[in-house]
C-alpha cells in the first residue's frame, strides 16, 4: 500500500463545452446589445432634437447616456465571468439575471431623462 501523493488534485467538474458556453453567450448578448443599440440612438436623438431647439447636452447629460450604453457591456462581461465554467443552465441564468438587471437600470435610465430633463441640457 502506498501513501498518498501531495500533489493530488481533486477531480474537476466537467463544465459545459465551449461551443454550448459561446451560443448561450453570443444568444443572451444580443439582448444586452439591444440595450447598448438603444442608448446609443436615444444619445443620438437626444443630441438632434436640442440642437435642433438651440440645446447641447451638458456633462451629466452625456454622462448619463454613454453610461446607458457602458452598462450592458459590463454587466454581460459580468456575468460571462461568472458562468463560464458552470453547468450550462447556471450560465443562462446568470446572464439572464445580468439582463434583469440591465432593464432594472434602463428604466431608471428613461425615468431620470424623462423626468429630469432641463438638469443634462446646458
């Protein structure tokens, strides 16, 4: 009978293969893309509609918008982070979660612009 070795690894869990971890990645991203594309052209119409009145946004203005559009990007880096090496259904719903979270701040994107509009214009 021989003693143990020191150097002995526990066995890893078998993840999910890679072509499975990049469909359910590249699937679920193009909803957070939808919420970049989104911020991205309300930017857009923002920076149109008050120049057209004579308007420019001023910095939180812009703040606010380009921040919109960051949001989704970190978010599903996030969560790509964080579920890649788990079983297939952790990592959909962990960026399903992420995603929830994206449209948690996206409506307080739309309340605070709504809302609050003469305070980004400058």
């Amino acid at each position: 009978m021989s003693a143990p070795s020191m150097d002995a690894t526990p066995p890893r869990r078998a993840g999910a293969p890679t072509w499975l971890i990049a469909t359910i990645g590249a699937l679920v991203g193009l909803f957070y893309a939808y919420a970049v594309w989104n911020a991205i052209g309300n930017l857009i119409e923002s920076v149109a509609f008050f120049g057209e009145n004579g308007l420019a946004l001023n910095g939180l203005g812009w703040f606010v918008w380009i921040f919109a559009a960051v949001f989704p990007l970190l978010v599903w880096g996030g969560a790509f982070a964080l579920g890649y090496r788990r079983p297939a259904h952790e990592l959909l719903l962990i960026m399903i979660t992420g995603l929830a979270l994206v449209a948690v701040f996206w409506l307080n994107v739309v309340a605070f612009t709504t809302l609050n509009t003469s305070s980004m214009v400058g």
